[in-house]
C-alpha cells in the first residue's frame, strides 16, 4: 500500500479526497498498489466531511511521517505551498501539484530540488485542469519540434465572453453572473487581466520549446476592455472574440503573449465555449493538434492530480521529473514585431482611415464608429500608422497562419 498526503481540502483537495476514494479499484489496479489518503492537511476544521478522521492542521506530522511517499499539494499561490513543496523534496516525498503559480514562476528551483533529493514532481493538473497537456508534450510529440502553442486557457474570461456573445451582455453584466455562478472569484482581476493566462502559456512554452518563459518576461492584456460592440461587430465579420496565451517560435527565440484576438467561427477552437479550454499545438511533422474539454473545476482538475499521483506511485523507481531548462534567459522576442491582420474599432472616418491603410477590409457602421480590419503587419507598424491621427476604441489580433 502506498500512503499520500493532500495539502488543502478546498475544490480541488476535497475532488482528489474524492477520486481516490470513488475509483479506489481502478486506481489501485493501475498503481499496481492500492493509494491510500493517510492525511489531509488544513486549518479549517470539516466535521461534515467523510476523511474528517484524516484531518491534521500540522505539515510537520506529514513531512516526519517515513510512511508518506508523495504529497499532493493543491494549496495553491507561491507561500507556504512553496515551503511545504521544498520541505517534502528534502524529506524524500514526491509531490504533485496543480499550482500553476509555483510551477510557473519556481518551476525550475523545484526541479532541482527534486533532482537533488530523488524524487519526482508531477504538475499535469496545473494547466487545462482536467486536459490531458504535459504528458502529450512531453512524451507523445517529443519526435516534433514544436513551432507554436496558443490557446483558451482561462475558463472564466471563456464564459464571459461566451456570455457577452449569445446573450449581448455587456463586460460586468456577464462577469456579474459568472460570479454568481461560482466561475468567477469576489476578485476576479488574476482571470480578467490575463494572469492566470500568463502563468498557463508560461508552462505551456517553456516546456514546449524547453527553455524557461518566466511570467515577467510575457507582455499580458485581459478582456476589460472588450465590449459589447467589439463582440457584435466581430459577429458580423465572421469572427468570435477569445482570450489567447500564444507561445510562438521566432528565428532562435519564442515570443510569448496574452491578449483578445478574434478567431474565424469556422475555426474548431473558436467553438470552445463557456467554461471549457482549448488548446492548439504545431510540431512540424505532425501538424496542428488540438486539445478541449473542461479547463477547470473539482473533478476534472483532480482528475489531473490522481493520474499524475498513479504515475509516482507505479514507477516510483523512475522518479518523475518534467522539466525544462534554464540555459537562454533572453529566449523571449518582442510580440510587437509579429505580423498579423487587426480589429480596429475607430470613430475616423473611411476616408482617413483608406489614406493611411491602404485596401483593408470594412465592416457595415453603427453608432457612429467605423470598423475596419488591416492588412497583415507588426504592432510596430500599426502603432506608427494610427500615430497619424487616428484614436483606436479597440486593437485586436485576429488569428491567422502569418
């Protein structure tokens, strides 16, 4: 019998809680073993709950305990998560994590330790909740040289903008009701300005393309300044409005970003509503390959955390460790100098608007305001030419193959 720990018994703790114990059978034949919860770590006190027996609010029980072989940490923020995660390496014990913001901005002091120590360190759970991302990355496509990677990586701006979509909500209308629904927090900035995004892409390029993206490297824009207009125009243009991390080699570099683009409807991720991820990944043998399903959410995110807890108690020999190297520290390039087609939302007239553009496509004009989109050009060259006396409402991306 395998012994574990789980650090925190929120969503995703008491969803972990719950796996191991509903598919007690088929995780005990996968492991070779049965996995057994020996602790559950918390400072709150869950009468109600069925693992109340199994209820410490003293890490130094579970990290003193030789019978632990791997903690699952799902605290999650960068505090005590990463002095407990530490503290579990040095003491011999696995750990596997759903924290993208430990994995993100510590991942590679992490590595080392676990390195140091013998011991793996699992983190498929961190990004695309229940969306099998890290393992196929790191194993099935490992015969590409993976080119690009950019998705729907945030479920809450997903929902909102899927609200603003098919209802004509506006912004705080539609995040308004995903609060009400328990998708979005009290505080929603990490998920509508484009952090948690960030952290996401960060994982996703650095183990893509195997060097270190810290967040601080990666320029980031939410969807606060996406409006009800922005969404019915890009209806009518053919295009839906989706916040993207994008990962994308360029020369010996990677540009990595976050903002809105708009995404043609023909387009399979632009079908990625509500709640659910999606992500895309070019190699350049197999192509584009894409990934959905739900991003987020008890289940699913534990899901993650189970298998990645089967896999270090199986080969507990091989100690797990998925990582990336820290060899480039200047491996970013400057998103500006991409090239792609924009939305513009302006209230200049058409015929400003042609004497600096050139042949660009128009939409029909509402409430006064003009709307146009551009050739194919850098965000260096677009900011030179509306430096010419023409005010942007709104500047999109619109994704493309350029």
């Amino acid at each position: 019998m395998a012994q574990i720990a789980i650090l925190g018994y929120g969503i995703v703790g008491s969803g972990v809680a719950h796996v191991l114990d509903k598919n007690r059978d088929v995780i005990s034949y996968n492991a070779g073993q049965e996995i057994s919860v020996k602790y559950i770590l918390d400072i709150k006190e869950f009468p109600e709950s069925p693992y109340n027996n199994l209820f410490v609010d003293n890490f130094d029980v579970i990290v003193n305990d030789p019978e632990i072989i791997a903690v699952a940490e799902v605290i999650g923020g960068a505090g005590a998560a990463l002095d407990y995660t530490k503290r579990c390496f040095e003491a011999g014990k696995s750990v596997i994590t759903s924290n993208k913001e430990l994995v993100a901005e510590f991942g590679n002091e992490l590595f080392k330790s676990a390195k140091k120590n013998n011991v793996s360190y699992l983190y498929e759970a961190s990004v695309g909740g229940g969306i099998p991302l890290i393992k196929p990355l790191s194993q099935c496509m490992t015969a590409n040289s993976i080119t690009e990677i950019y998705g729907i990586l945030n479920g809450t701006t997903n929902y909102i903008l899927t609200d603003m979509q098919r209802n004509g909500a506006d912004f705080s209308e539609a995040l308004h009701d995903a609060q009400k629904k328990g998708y979005a927090e009290a505080d929603p900035t990490a998920d509508t300005e484009g952090h948690d995004t960030c952290r996401k892409i960060c994982i996703l390029s650095s183990l893509a393309f195997g060097n270190r993206i810290s967040p601080r490297q990666v320029p980031f824009e939410g969807i606060t300044n996406v409006t009800g207009n922005d969404i019915r125009y890009a209806a009518g243009l053919g295009y839906k409005i989706k916040l993207l991390g994008r990962g994308r080699i360029v020369g010996d570099k990677a540009s990595v970003y976050v903002a809105p683009h708009l995404i043609n409807t023909d387009s399979l991720l632009a079908s990625v509503d509500d709640v659910m991820n999606g992500v895309v990944i070019r190699g350049n043998t197999v192509g584009s390959v894409t990934f959905c399903g739900p991003g987020a959410g008890k289940l699913p995110t534990a899901s993650a955390v189970v298998a990645d807890i089967i896999d270090t108690v199986k080969y507990s020999a091989e100690h797990n460790r998925i990582v990336w190297e820290d060899h480039c520290p200047d491996m970013t390039a400057d998103p500006d100098l991409l090239e792609s087609a924009w939305y513009i939302r302006t209230n200049v007239s058409r015929e400003k608007i042609e004497k600096e553009f050139g042949n660009i496509l128009f939409a029909d004009d509402t409430d006064n305001e003009t709307i146009f989109i551009t050739g194919v050009m850098s965000k260096k060259k677009i900011t030179d030419l509306l430096n010419r006396g023409i005010s942007a409402k709104s500047l999109f991306r619109i994704l493309g193959d350029h």
